[in-house]
C-alpha cells in the first residue's frame, strides 16, 4: 500500500499516462462505447421499492399471501363526483368508457355501473340468477335518476365499492391480469390507451390505484432524469467557469463529466440493474463530485504553469501532486456510498455498488483525461490564471483566521450551544413509512390520490388472510360471524375503509332471497341458510371478483382494506389494533392468520432500513476512523477528525426534527453521503497542517494558519461546487429527493465550517496533545506533495 501509493509510483503514473497518450484515450474511447452499447439493458423499474430482503419474515409472508391469491395491486380505479353524471348522456358515456376499457386485451376485469350485476332470486324461486344492473342505453334523466336512486338505497352491496357514501362519488374498478401488473405491458396500457381514454372525456375523471400511481411515478423519475443533468451540468460548469473564468478549462471539465455520466449508465446497463428512485440520482451525482476533481486538477496544473511556465513539467506534477490527494478524497466518498453494500436492501445495495463505481471510474477519468488533453493545447493566457490571486476570496480567509487566532472561545460555546439544539431537534424526529410523502405533490395523479383517500378512507391496500383448517370452513356459519365481527371493528377504524370479502357476497345472496329488500342485507341464520342452500347449488352463480375472496378449496378466507396515508408510529398502532382484534376473533389455537399487503411491507422496509443504515453509518465512521488512523497512525488524530465531521451530521438530524422532515429511505441517506464527503477536507488540513509544522521546525502557530489559508481556499471552492450541485436535487417534484439534495447541501456547509473553525480551533487549543511528533508522525503514505517533486 505506501509503495503503490509513494511520489515513485505517481512518477510512474505520470510517465505513463503522457507518454501513452494516443493509447490511452483509444482505450477510453473504447472503454465508453462498450459501455454506451450496455444502455440497451437499462431498464425502469415497473414494482415499488422492496426495502426488505428477500427472505425477510415479512416478505415471505407477503409472497405467501400472492402465491395463495396473486397480484393484489393489479387494481386501477376512476371516480367521478355524481353531480357531473347530471344527464343520461354523460351517465351513457361514463358507462361507454367502460366498455371501452374492457375491451382491451391487458384488462382482466372492468366493475362499473356499465356492467353492475344484480343477484336476484329466479321467477320460480328455485335458483339465484345474476342480471344486468343496467342492460341497455338509457333514455331520459328520469330513467337516470330511477337508477342512481337504486344504486344508492337498494344495493349496499356496493357501497364504498362502486359508489362512496360519503359524498356519492361513482367510480369504476379496473382489474388488470395479474401477469402484466410488474411489466413493461402495464406501463404501455396505462400510458398508451387508459391515458388517452380518460383524456378524451369531457368528464373531470380522477383516477388511482397501484398501478397507475406507479406508472405515473416511474414516468416522472424518467423525465427527472434528463432534468437533473442538464441542471447539474449547468450550475456546476457555471461554477467552475466563474472559478476560472476559462471557456478552455469549462468544456474539459464538461468533456470530463459526460464520460463519467456515460460510464454510470453503461455500469447500471452491465450490472442490469433497474433505475430506481435511488439509482436514477447516480449520474447527476457523478457531475456534482467529479467537478471538484476538475477544480483539484486544472488549479494545479495552471499553478505549476504560472510558476515556472514548462508544459511538460506542469502535467507531471498534476499527476504526482494531485493524484494522491484527490485518490485519498475519492475514496472516502466511496467509502460512504459503498457502506450501503453492507444493508441487506437490494435497493440500497445496488445504489451503493455503483454509486462507489462510478466515483472511482470518475477519478480515473479526470487525472487521464485533463492532463491529456492539456497536453495537446498551448499554454494557458495570463488572463486564464488571473483567478490565482484570489483576492476576492481574501476577505472570506481572513475573516476565518481571525476567528480562529482571536474568538476560539466563541467558536467552542456556538459548537457546544449549536450541538444541544440538535440534541433538542432530534428527539422530535418522526420516522415517516408513507408510500405516497415522497411523490409530487403538484402532480394529478397525487392529488387524486388524496381525492380517493377521502372519499373512500384509504388507497394504500392491506391484506388478512383466515385459514379456518377445513375444507369449505369459510361457508360455516361460525366462520361467518366471526368474518363480519372482524369487518365491523374494521369499519370501526378511522385509518381503514370498509373491507371486502366473502361475507358481502353471502349478505347479497340473503337480500336477494327476499327479493332485493335492503332491510335484509345481512347474514342469514341457520334456518335461513337452509332454505337457501338449494338455491345456492343450483344457481352456482358468483358476482364476479368475489372468487379472489376464498380459495378453491373453501379453506382460506380473504378480507381486503385500505389503509389511508400517515405516519409511521399512527400505522404502527392500527396494526397492532387489527392484529389483536383479529387473534382475538380467530385465535391460534384454531385458526391460522396473516395480516399483510403493501403498505405494511413498505412500513415495516422502512423500520428495517433506518436499523440498517445507522449500523451502514456506523460502519462508514469507523472505516474512515480506520482509514485515519491507518494514514496518520495515531488515535489521537482519529478525534481530531472525526469531531468536526460528526458535528454537522448531528446539526442536520436536529434541523430535521425542528423543520418537520422525517427519516424515510430518502433522508438517511444523507449521513452517509454527506460523512463520506466532508472527510476529505479534513484529510487535507490535516495533511498539509503536519506538512507545515515540519517546514516550520514545529512552531504550531504558524502551522495552523498557514495549513488554514493554504487549504481554505481549496475547501472553499470545492464545498461552494457540491453545495450549488447537490442543491439541484431540490427542483425534483419528489420530496425525498428535496430533502436529499437540501440536507447534503446544507451538512457540507455546515461540515466547511467545522473544519475551517472548530479543527484548527482545536488543534490550537490542545497544541501539546496534539500537535507533537509522536501524534502527528509520518503519514503511513504521503498525501499531499512538497513544494518538490518528492516527499521527504
């Protein structure tokens, strides 16, 4: 490790790459048209984001219950508010779009008032038959009325299925093939056919379910894409070019970038990994920190260039200089993205995978790339290097200085005062395991969501399964009742709307007995179910969807709901209230239970992550604490480090609380992202700090404030490109991706601060514990370059 990483090895690199110029960048323009042909493999996700492993106990119970009943979010709904259905021929082309619907190969089944079926008993009484709700066009706004009136008092049957009864919305059930709900297919039909359909109505037509919501999601992360690129690219070039004021240095750096981005797709292509809400960030994030290694790069070589003005000799020691510093800095990026690898979440795992890929692809990139390419243009004018000067920045190092030397006692009480803030902030964190917070808030489809939510209690579906250990145990009146107990106490719960099962279809079949009276919607009793019986087997009639209630055998009942949006600890509570209510009703001994569906397994992948990705940070501190130590081979400098790296993962867990955003699998993200980042310039003080005190035989003061303004600069400008770059995340419609990009941003500042003010504030304070031989001692490898060509 010190031989590969020693100024004899970068001296080597460096012949290397400008003597094999023409070699080389063959080999990457071979390397990024492989790549480009793995594009062809990149694929959108068509299934939510399972936070849980595969053979989590939840997830295996969830894939039970499909296994038992198949897709159960193959469910696309329309609602239309009944004041719009005012006259037959809006009610008849309500009915027409229906039809329409049904016609297309990808559906599997269409309920609507179009093709509503009305069990009644036979003319002679020996049978139930099914008939047409509604068989024909209607003619007139009376015949409407007439019908709409006995949809609303005669058939509550279809109460809260068909229409609301809160406020009378109709809406019509769309039941996609269960084999297309997690394909390309779904996405075709959704946007393709249903789209253009509904667009076509003169009819305010809302529409939700599963399906649609995902489709509409995934399509808004597809055009994101290109948004954040072109975002990233403008405001991080723009950056750069008012560092540099060079169009030259401008177009490399972009040159630079694009062919990291492209390497990123091609990667996700080669691994066939899908593009998730989390992978989709990895291109524009590969512009965000490879400018940086741009600024590193160029700065040097226009440095060397001023000083002495020999090409040749400049290129070399960008290479030797800047090389191992800017390898050390992308490795603890990395290192914060690769921790991810360690969760047992697919999703996370393949964001961390390529995510510290691409930033050490990027690395290679620049420090071949930039020196090549400078290498075949003339010498930089003297107006390029005018930004050398940095007198507009001198103000900024001064006033840092002058902190530092003069107000070290303030800086400690704003640390200690700012860090019991964040203590308060913390403890009002809420944990949110929404499946909808983090949609776009503006988007149609997610105010319809909320529009179904209130009209129908809930959008999110949950799933008991009641398997009564007997063959037709279902049918059994016991059975029954305990069934229409268990609905009772859900219609009971506010959160969850009213459910769906077998016991609906038997309550149909008991007011059908006695000729469609509502009065007798209800469970027969047992001399009822007897003069029922013959009717029911010789009928064999079933309306429809209610077969995906009770298995073939008659074993297994199914009762469906759905859950409004909330927040996690409220969800957590509901379920824990339908969990006892139903072993109460059906208890262990004599039936077997399971209660799930995916707003639970989305819930419980979020608990699941917040565990795993504090055990994820956790491991990413005590890497680079290993990292550290390894490099400066003291434990003393371990503290050092880390004090001023933790304190601004702590006063943006506070802002969190006081602000009102919560952990979810977006915003945790950030502590590992961001720890991994703003280590680097920690790692660069605190180098070029030992470097001086050996230049200055150890006078400490004037280490500190020459290691201050020989790096503040440098930390300036790089913590100025990553804070504008992650802070385009923040024009995102999604809220995770806000929070993300708003928090990043906000813990690198918070981070520049720290370790301009608080680190060398503390190395001056604890000089004698600190700053001596036996603590700072040889680096383990050189990172930072002397002003000659090797280190000492």
């Amino acid at each position: 490790m010190h031989k590969l990483l020693s100024f004899g090895f970068w001296n080597y690199v460096a012949r290397l790459i400008l003597r094999n110029r023409i070699l080389i960048l063959v080999v990457l323009g071979i390397a990024t048209i492989a790549l480009s042909t793995q594009w062809k493999n990149l694929r959108f996700t068509h299934t939510e984001a399972n936070l849980l492993p595969d053979d989590h106990p939840v997830n295996v119970e969830y894939n039970q219950f499909l296994a038992q009943f198949g897709e159960e979010g193959n469910l696309i709904i329309l609602g239309v508010e009944n004041s719009q259905l005012d006259s037959f021929d809006k009610f008849n082309a309500w009915n027409q779009l229906a039809d329409s619907i049904a016609t297309f190969p990808e559906v599997d089944l269409v309920l609507s008032t179009a093709n509503l079926l009305e069990l009644v008993k036979s003319e002679d009484g020996s049978s139930f038959e099914i008939q047409p709700f509604v068989d024909r066009k209607i003619t007139s706004n009376k015949e409407l009325d007439t019908i709409k009136k006995k949809l609303y008092s005669e058939l509550p049957f279809y109460k809260n299925l068909i229409y609301s009864e809160k406020d009378s919305v109709i809406r019509t059930a769309i039941y996609l093939k269960k084999e297309i709900v997690n394909t390309q297919a779904r996405k075709d039909f959704v946007l393709d056919h249903l789209q253009p359909l509904i667009d076509a109505q003169n009819l305010h037509i809302k529409v939700s379910g599963m399906p649609y919501i995902r489709t509409l999601n995934a399509k808004n992360i597809v055009d994101e894409i290109g948004i954040f690129l072109l975002a990233a690219l403008l405001i991080t070039s723009g950056i750069f070019f008012f560092f540099f004021r060079s169009w030259r240095a401008t177009f490399i750096s972009i040159i630079t970038v694009v062919i990291g981005v492209m390497w990123a797709f091609g990667i996700l292509g080669l691994l066939q990994y899908e593009i998730t809400v989390l992978t989709a960030l990895i291109p524009p994030l590969i512009i965000v920190i490879g400018i940086p290694n741009c600024i590193f790069l160029i700065n040097k070589y226009q440095q060397e260039i001023k000083k002495h003005g020999n090409q040749a000799k400049s290129l070399q020691r960008v290479i030797t200089k800047v090389g191992n510093a800017t390898l050390m800095t992308n490795i603890t990026t990395a290192s914060g993205f690769a921790t991810f690898i360690f969760t047992e979440s697919t999703l996370l795992k393949e964001f961390g995978i390529v995510a510290s890929i691409c930033i050490i692809s990027i690395f290679l990139i620049s420090l071949m790339v930039i020196p090549i390419i400078y290498s075949y243009l003339p010498l930089p004018k003297e107006r390029h290097l005018e930004h050398l000067r940095k007198r507009w920045i001198g103000a900024f190092v001064d006033w840092m200085e002058n902190m530092v030397r003069n107000h070290r006692i303030a800086i400690y009480i704003s640390s200690v005062a700012v860090l019991i803030a964040s203590f308060i902030g913390m403890y009002q964190i809420r944990i949110s395991g929404s499946l909808i917070e983090d949609m776009p808030k503006g988007a149609q489809f997610y105010k319809d969501i909320k529009f179904f939510e209130e009209s129908f209690d809930g959008i999110m579906p949950v799933e008991i399964l009641v398997d009564t250990r007997s063959k037709e145990g279902v049918t059994k009146s016991k059975n029954l009742k305990k069934l229409e107990r268990l609905e009772e106490h859900i219609i009971e719960t506010p959160e969850l709307s009213r459910p769906l099962s077998v016991v609906s279809l038997v309550k149909y079949s008991k007011q059908a007995f006695y000729g469609g009276d509502p009065e007798f919607y209800d469970l027969p009793t047992s001399n009822e179910r007897m003069f029922m019986a013959p009717l029911m087997q010789s009928s064999g009639t079933d309306i429809g969807l209610m077969s995906s209630y009770v298995d073939s055998t008659g074993q297994i009942a199914r009762v469906t709901t759905f859950m409004k949006d909330m927040g996690t600890d409220r969800m957590e509570r509901v379920e824990e209230n339908l969990i006892a209510q139903v072993n109460t009703i059906f208890p262990a001994e004599s039936y077997d239970t399971l209660i799930t569906g995916k707003a639970l397994v989305f819930q419980k992948g979020t608990n699941y992550l917040i565990n795993n990705l504090i055990i994820s940070l956790s491991l990413a501190i005590i890497l680079i604490a290993v990292f550290m130590a390894f490099m400066f081979r003291s434990y003393k400098m371990i503290l050092v480090s880390l004090i001023p790296n933790l304190l601004p993962l702590l006063i943006t867990a506070g802002l969190m609380g006081f602000i009102g955003v919560p952990i979810k699998p977006s915003t945790i993200l950030v502590f590992s992202i961001a720890f991994g980042i703003s280590v680097d310039d920690t790692i660069h003080f605190l180098a070029k700090y030992r470097q001086e005190l050996i230049a200055n035989d150890w006078k400490i003061k004037k280490s500190v404030y020459g290691a201050l303004r020989e790096t503040g600069v440098s930390m300036f400008y790089t913590s100025i490109v990553l804070f504008f770059g992650f802070s385009t995340f923040t024009i995102s419609s999604f809220g995770g991706t806000v929070a993300l990009g708003a928090l990043v941003s906000a813990t690198l500042l918070f981070a520049m601060l720290a370790n301009l003010l608080l680190l060398p504030s503390m190395l001056l304070s604890f000089e004698r514990q600190f700053s001596n031989k036996e603590t700072i001692k040889k680096p383990a490898f050189p990172i930072i370059a002397k002003d000659g060509d090797e280190e000492e």
